[in-house]
C-alpha cells in the first residue's frame, strides 16, 4: 500500500474549482443584494 506524503498532491483542480465556486458565490450575492435594494426603491 503507497503511503501519502502531505503536500505531495496535485490541487490544481480543487483550487480552480473553488474559485469558480467562489466567484459564482460573490455574483449570486450581488444580484440578491440588488433585487432587495429595487424591492425597497420600488415597495408601494
């Protein structure tokens, strides 16, 4: 059985895979933040 050396794994896909996540996240924020905003303007 092969045994894990720590910080020997490849992360390259883990960490562009979080920033997609991340900058999705930040953009689904905005646009929550801004229909809240135009639902206040816009309350009658």
């Amino acid at each position: 059985m092969a045994e894990h050396k720590h910080g020997s794994m490849n992360i390259e896909a883990h960490e562009k895979a979080f920033a997609g996540f991340m900058t999705w996240s930040k953009n689904v924020a905005i646009v929550a933040i801004a229909v809240l905003i135009f639902l206040a303007i816009f309350n009658t």
